[in-house]
C-alpha cells in the first residue's frame, strides 16, 4: 500500500488535535455547569482543636467537609474502629494522613473518625444539599482529598480558616445577626464548590466525570434544562429531549436524580434565581426570566426552598459582595 502523503498526515493529526480540544472544552463546560448547580445549607460549622484521645466522628450519612488549619491528624474509616486505641492502626492501609492546608470532603456513604497523635486545629462544616444539587453525591466518591489547598486556591483557603466559630471562644463569624445565615451559608458554599473544583481539575475525577445522570439521554435532558430554565418545559418537551417515552422518561429521571422532572426544574430555576438576585436585578425581573408568570408563585417556590423570600435572600448576598 502508499505511504499516506504529508499532507494527509498533517490533517488527520490536526483533526485529532481538534477533537481532543473539542472533548476538554466540553468536560470542561460539563464542570462548570454541575459546579453552578451546587447548592447546600449549612446544619453545623465550627472550629475545633482536636486533641491526642479525641476522636471526631463524621458519621455514615453525614456530608462534612474537613479542613486543617493547623497539624495533622489521620483519618480512619468506620468510626467505632478508628475509637481503638492501638497504635498499630495508625499505620493501617486505610488510614489517611491530612497535614495543615489539606481539605477533604466525605459525602456520607461510610462513617469515619478523626484522630491526632499530637494536636490539630480543624473546620467541621456539616452540610445539607439541597433536592437539586443531592443527585451530585452520587456521581462523587467516598471522599475527596484535596492536598495543599492554599497552594492552588489561597483566598478559599483563607476564608475556610475563619469559617464558623471557634469551640471554646466567643463566635467570631456568622453572628446571629440579620442575614448571617445566608451569608454564611454563601461562604461555606464558596469553600465547597472550590474543594470539588480542585479535586476535579487536578486529575482526581473519574473518567467522564461528571454526567449528572450516568444516563447519556438523561443527560441532554439535564443539559437542556439547565440552559434554558426560563423556558415554559411541559412533561412531553423534556421527554422528547430524551428520546424517550413520557411514562418511561419519569421513571428514569426519578431514579437517576431522586426526584420528579417538575421538581428538579423548579430547583434550577431557584438556583438561576439566586444567581441573579446576587447580580442585583429586581424580584419581578428575574420572575420573569426563570419562567414565572406572577411574582407571587415565584416568591412562594423560592421561600419554599431556600427558607426567605427573594427581596431578603437579595439584600443578604449584596451585602456579602460588598464586605
């Protein structure tokens, strides 16, 4: 056979070249959109010194997000275990060592328990995902390890070691003052979206990560959504996105996502509402951008889910922008 031509060799290497750029930008675009659509409220935050003979447990089922101010301290799976005190388990294979700088995320699927042979000076923040944002979990593993966080992120690294109050003193941050929930519950966020981002872009994420559904048609349908939330969706539009009957697509979305296509809309549509309520535009604007039809249904929905009425969550994050 002829030996393909220079020419040819050169375009086939550019449309290689190409595809794999094509393929980066859209993991890429794929990242930021799942990072936008993270959403959680924070049930407990503080600041802790964990002493030898203290064992911190992060229970099974519990979202927590660890990170270390100051020492080191180990972490071991399954917390009645990791209570023993035999020193040869700090040696064990499944044992993991987080010196100062490092964070690590463990999403609730097994109890875990933190120790120090001498001192450490931690983050505990306890988070609920939202509905929306819950389906997330399951397309992370375990935990999330994320080494020397201030290298890479420094101002998330900063604001992770004044997060919540110290146990012990007086609070230092997130008073209880007018609006300190929602600006508390937007640093915490900003902390968790950065830990996930690092974890994701420094090349600890799984292959094809991350496909909101594991399901490639589920997935167009999510896509779709989240590009346009605005749009009046009906059960047959979404469905049709899929490729899909309407009674099978229910049913897959359900399981994929844990809750209906109605309800996961509503969610993204709150959450685009937050994101432009924290830019500054008016109740009734962004009412009508997300899809509402009157500002009453869409202050009803948004109180439902994020616990104050838009005007409230609005002056809240202005005010945080501007701190």
């Amino acid at each position: 056979m002829p030996a393909p031509s220079r020419a040819s060799s050169a375009s086939s290497a550019d449309s290689n070249a190409s595809a794999a750029r094509t393929t980066h930008d859209d993991r890429d675009a794929a990242i930021d959109r799942v990072l936008a659509s993270i959403n959680a409220r924070v049930k407990q935050q503080h600041r802790v010194t964990v002493r030898p003979g203290d064992a911190v447990s992060i229970p099974r089922g519990s979202v927590t997000l660890v990170y270390v101010i100051e020492g080191d301290l180990r972490v071991h799976p399954n917390g009645p275990r990791a209570a023993v005190p035999d020193a040869a388990l700090a040696a064990h294979d499944d044992v993991r060592h987080l010196s100062i700088g490092d964070a690590q995320l463990f999403t609730g699927r097994e109890a875990h328990a933190l120790r120090v042979d001498e001192h450490a000076f931690v983050l505990l923040s306890s988070l609920d995902f939202t509905e929306a944002t819950a389906h997330v979990l399951e397309l992370l593993p375990d935990t999330i390890l994320v080494r020397d966080l201030p290298g890479t992120e420094p101002a998330v690294a900063a604001l992770a070691s004044m997060l919540g109050p110290e146990v012990g003193r007086p609070a230092e941050a997130c008073a209880d003052q007018a609006g300190s929930s929602i600006v508390c519950g937007m640093m915490a966020n900003t902390v968790l979206v950065s830990v996930i981002r690092a974890w994701a872009i420094r090349g600890c994420a799984p292959d094809g990560w991350p496909s909101r559904t594991n399901d490639p048609f589920l997935d167009r349908v999510v896509e779709a959504i989240h590009a346009d939330p605005g749009r009046v969706w009906t059960l047959e539009d979404l469905a049709r996105t899929g490729a899909m009957s309407r009674s099978v697509f229910a049913e897959r979305f359900r399981i994929a996502t844990g809750t209906s296509p109605a309800n996961y809309l509503t969610d993204v549509r709150i959450r685009s509402a937050q994101q432009l309520l924290a830019e500054g535009r008016g109740v009734s604007e962004v009412s009508r951008a997300i899809g509402y039809t009157s500002d009453d249904g869409f202050s009803r929905a948004f109180r439902r889910r994020v616990g104050v009425t838009p005007s409230a969550w609005r002056s809240g994050a202005l005010r945080a922008s501007r701190a």
